[in-house]
C-alpha cells in the first residue's frame, strides 16, 4: 500500500491496519492486495483464510481480519498480490491560491474518470516548513497538488492533458510538469519530507479522518475554522485522491494545558469528517486514541456487533483488550477476561 512509514512498519501491521498510503487511489489499500493469511488464535489454533488465488474457498473472512488492529489473532503469514511495474510515471505540480479550489479541483479531477496514482495535498503552513526544511522548489502559492500518472508515453501524455485542463479552469498559480527523473524526485522531494520537517519545527498530531473527496473544500474550510477558535496552527498534508485527510494540529508539548487543546481541536476536526459521510479514521485505526469517539460514527448497536465479532475469535478478550471500543463499553468483557 506504499505506507509513508514503509521504513519502519512491516506486514503484519499493515494487515492490522488495513494501511494505505500515496498509490492507493489506483492500487487500493492492503485489503486489495491481499489474498490470505495464516493466523494464530490465542487458543493456539491455527487459522488459514484465503489463499493463494482470488476467491479462495471458505467463508471469505478476510476483510475482518484485515484492519481489525490486532484484536482477532496474530497474522504470522501473508499471501499478498504482486502486480507488474508501471512503464513509466510522471507528476506534475499545481500551484492554487486558495486551499478550497484545489479542493475542488480534486473533485473534479476524481470526476472527470481519470485515475491517477496519486494526488497528494498540502497547504502553505505545510509549504512553508517543507520549503525551509527540504529547499524543493515549490510555488509561493495556499496549496499545493501533486498529481501523478502512470503508463506508457502516451497514456501518460493522455492522462496529463485531461488533468492539466482541469487544473487551468480552476485559475492555478503553477503547472509544472516534470520532464526528467531529476525533476521528479524534486516534486516529490518536499512531500515525502513532510512529516519529518514539521517534526524539526512543533510538537504535532496528526489526525486520519477520511471524507467523500466531494466535501474537501468544505472540510478544508471547516478545519481552518476550528483551528483558529482554538489558537493553534493546523497544516493538510494528505492524500487527497481518496480523501483520506491528515491535519497536523501543532502545539507546545512544554505549554501546560496546549496537549489538551490539541486533542479537543482533534475531537472537532474528526467529528466534522464524520459529520459530511466520512469516517474516523483512513489508515491509522481507531487504537487508543479514538476509542472514545467511536460514538460518533456507530450505534451502541453497532459495537455491541463488533465486539461479538471479538468474542468468536478472542473469547477471553486478551488481545488489544482497551483498544477500538469506549472503556465503558468494553469493561464487561475485558473483566469476564481477566478474572477467567
Ligand atoms: C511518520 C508516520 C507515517 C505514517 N504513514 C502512514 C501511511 O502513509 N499510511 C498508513 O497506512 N499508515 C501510516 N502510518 C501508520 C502506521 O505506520 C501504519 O498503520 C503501519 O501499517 C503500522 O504497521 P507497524 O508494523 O508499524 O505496526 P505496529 O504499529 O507495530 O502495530 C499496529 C497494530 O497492528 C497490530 N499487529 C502488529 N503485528 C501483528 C500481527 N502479527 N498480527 C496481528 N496484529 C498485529 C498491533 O497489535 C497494533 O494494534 C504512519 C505512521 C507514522 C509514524
């Protein structure tokens, strides 16, 4: 799935979290990729679902295990999808002076039926530091597109025309298109430093909720709002193509009460993204974090669904016992485990 943490994470944990990542508008997250896994229940059993083709026999379980953050078994083998590699690929840069048209630009591109591999988001605070940090060469301009294709020299000749048409109706700041390999690294130069240059500069969160692309420059516009009632300095980097949205709310982890802040700005921003059709989270799961939020997307009827799912395979509730569900949801089982 092309995690930006690809450095660091390995399979298991992408199956966990069913990841995603900068290519999956056009290659899918984990779930699309994988075939079957071997798992461990914490009875000792060992469990094959799927298998070494599509559409293997047996109930077709593998999209619960797939994003179920570890609670159901442990994944110690994984037959994954192996596609071949692109002829060729090429981005191009699109400069906007306000983060509600590349929004909307987004939108429109997804529309028009192109499918690029990627489109990639980021707004001037985002800019700004990317800029100091990495020296790419980016527009002076609100937000930022990366949009990329693959093919052959045609397809993506093809592909970039459409595209770059509907950038030009949106009145951008810049196209630039690359024509080497050279100048590929440099678009994505400063993208794929993101995280780590806001890391050189704040303590930050970075959040995952996902939205129908439609409501971008709603959202966008939305999150901007919340941002500056609550004092603190929000930058979007994310992958805009499948809405999967990434504000990192900055604060001053040395400043009493500012985590606090943070986290109640978070609540809001993640509440709004459900609020328009979307969800709490895209890629990073719900864990400990959003666990008391799980409210705001399901039903108590809902959990109490989930949680019979758990039941089947973890009877006595020992895997990732506190993470998902509310606390309070949650106790009656996590107890029943422990006194077992
Ligand atoms: C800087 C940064 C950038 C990131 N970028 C992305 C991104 O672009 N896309 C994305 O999707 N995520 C991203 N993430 C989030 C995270 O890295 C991914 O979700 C990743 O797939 C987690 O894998 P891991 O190996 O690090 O798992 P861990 O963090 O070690 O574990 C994640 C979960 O998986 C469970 N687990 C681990 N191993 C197993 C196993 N064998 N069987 C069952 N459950 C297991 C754990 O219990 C835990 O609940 C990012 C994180 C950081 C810090």
């Amino acid at each position: 799935p092309d995690p930006s943490s690809q450095l660091a994470c390995d399979i298991a944990g992408n199956i966990a979290m069913n990841s995603g990542g900068a290519h999956c508008l056009k290659y899918g997250v984990t779930t699309n990729n994988l075939l079957g896994v071997t798992m461990v229940s914490m009875e000792g059993e060992v469990i094959e679902i799927g298998g070494a083709y599509l559409d293997s026999g047996g109930y077709d379980l593998l999209g619960l295990i797939c994003g179920s953050e570890g609670q159901l078994g442990v994944v110690t083998e994984a037959t994954l999808r192996i596609l071949p590699k692109p002829e060729g690929a090429r981005p191009v840069l699109i400069g906007f002076d306000s983060n509600e048209v590349a929004g909307a630009c987004v939108s429109d591109i997804i529309k028009a039926g192109v499918l690029p591999v990627a489109i990639e988001f980021m707004d001037r605070p985002i800019l700004e530091i990317c800029e100091n940090y990495a020296k790419a060469g980016y527009p002076d301009c609100e937000a930022l597109l990366i949009v990329e294709v693959e093919g052959s020299p045609s397809e993506i000749d093809a592909q970039l025309d459409v595209i770059k048409q509907i950038a030009r109706s949106h009145d951008p700041v810049e196209i630039r298109e690359a024509s080497s390999a050279e100048e590929a690294g440099r678009i994505w130069l400063g993208r794929k430093s993101a995280f780590g240059a806001v890391g050189q500069v704040a303590d930050y969160m970075c959040l995952d909720g996902t939205i129908p692309v439609s409501e971008l420059p709603r959202v966008l516009a939305g999150i901007k709002t919340i941002s500056e009632s609550y004092g603190l300095k929000v930058g979007n980097v994310f992958h805009a193509g499948d809405g999967n949205m990434h504000p990192l709310i900055m604060f001053d982890a040395n400043k009493p009460g500012d985590l606090e802040l943070c986290e109640a700005c978070g609540t809001d921003i993640l509440r709004l993204c459900v609020e328009v059709g979307g969800c709490l989270t895209g890629e990073h799961g719900v864990g400990v974090e959003k666990r008391d939020l799980m409210g705001a997307q399901f039903t108590d009827a809902d959990m109490e669904a989930q949680m019979k799912v758990k039941d089947v395979f973890d009877p006595a509730w020992l895997l990732n016992p506190a993470k998902v569900f509310p606390l309070a949801s949650s106790r009656t089982r996590r107890e029943r485990g422990a006194a077992a």
